[in-house]
C-alpha cells in the first residue's frame, strides 16, 4: 500500500504520447512535458490509453535533462505551484521541507523514479529509448514554460546550500541514465545493471521501497 508521499511521486497514472503510428514519448515534468503536451491537438496527437501501454512493442522515447539543472527549476516550480494555489508556507519552510525530505513533489524527483513509474504499467521487457532535451526540437518547436517565472539568482543560491551530498545519491540514478543516452535498453536490464554495477547504490535507494511499486521484483 501506498504511503501518501509515495502516491505523489508513484501515482496511479502514466502519460505516453503516441506521436506516430509507431512512435511514443514518455513525458517527464521539467523536461519538455509543457511543450509536448501544448503540441498535442494542433499535431494530432493522442494519450495511449493506460491499459495498453503494456501493450506497447516498439521502444518508448524519454528526453532527459541534466539531473541539477533540473533539480534546480523542478524546486521552483514547485514553489510557484504552492504559491498559485494559495499556500501560506513562506520560502523558508518550503525550502526547509525540500531539503530535509527530497522529494515531495514529482517536478525534482529523479527522473529514475519517472522511469519505476512508467515500469508499473508497462512490461519488464518494454524498451525505451534516452534522447538529450537537445533533441526534442525534433517533435516541438514550442517552449511553453507553463506560466513560470526563471529561478532568480536568490533562491538558486539558498537551494544551492543544500545537503548535496545526500541529494547527489539520488540524483546520480538519473546521471546512470544520461549514461545511456542514445541507447535502447528494456527497463527490466536497466534496473538490472543498477542493481549488478552500483549494488550500494541500489540497496540504499531501493531495498526500503520495495514494497512500494513491485517494479524491482519483477527483475
């Protein structure tokens, strides 16, 4: 069962962008999914329906973006989101909650828990294909940023004295992925080499969730 955090980052939803008869992306939050999403009616593109993801042969594209950058807007976007929605929380507190709990929100969480996310519905054996956000000018030329505002320099600086140490734990799953860019791998064998060539790495991000997507015991 999920724990509510776990529900936020692990939600029982996965969006694939079906943008050719045999061509599908995998949106992820921070790296382009505004552009790709704003594209959809006007390139006749469509949602695969979530049941039939798993249905899916050919491999699904994942555009990935440098894990600290990324960390780095995703935080303020998720700052301006509360801010939108009314949140009385002043930046202190948030970025109090951020440091000390990671990932509460899925506009920073690795992108490697995007990638256990999309696991859930698909097969072990789906493969999926990492391409650079230089790339996603291929599909879109636009660059929507969804009504937010750039990081100032203030707030880059106060995320920047952050525990990196411990975040860089995490952060290095995604840079396993940009690892791969440009290769075609199933999610079972990517979890797999996680698993063989950083067993530490694994055991300490993974063992106490196991129980949380039953992704990793499919492998």
């Amino acid at each position: 069962m999920f724990l509510e955090v776990d529900s936020i980052i692990f939600p029982d939803c996965c969006e694939v962008i079906q943008v050719a008869s045999q061509q599908f992306v995998y949106p992820i939050f921070k790296c382009g999914r505004s552009s790709l999403t704003w594209n959809m009616e006007s390139r006749g593109w469509t949602f695969v329906p979530e049941q039939d993801i798993n249905k899916l042969v050919t491999p699904i594209k994942i555009f990935l973006r440098d894990p600290r950058d990324r960390f780095l807007s995703g935080v303020n976007t998720y700052m301006q989101h509360l801010a939108r929605e009314g949140n009385e929380l002043d930046q202190h507190t948030v970025l109090y909650f951020v440091n000390r709990y990671l990932f509460l929100n899925r506009h920073y969480a690795p992108q490697f828990f995007w990638l256990l996310n999309l696991a859930r519905f698909a097969r072990p054996d789906t493969l999926v294909t990492f391409s650079p956000m230089t790339e996603i000018n291929q599909l879109t030329d636009a660059n929507d940023h969804a009504g937010i505002a750039p990081l100032t320099d203030v707030l880059r600086e106060k995320i920047n004295s952050f525990n990196w140490s411990k975040l860089e734990l995490y952060l290095y799953l995604d840079q396993i992925l940009i690892d791969h860019i440009d290769k075609t791998i199933s999610i079972q064998d990517l979890i797999k080499h996680v698993q063989t060539n950083h067993s530490e790495l694994y055991k300490l991000v993974f063992q106490p969730t196991l129980n949380i997507t039953n992704v990793l015991s499919k492998t």
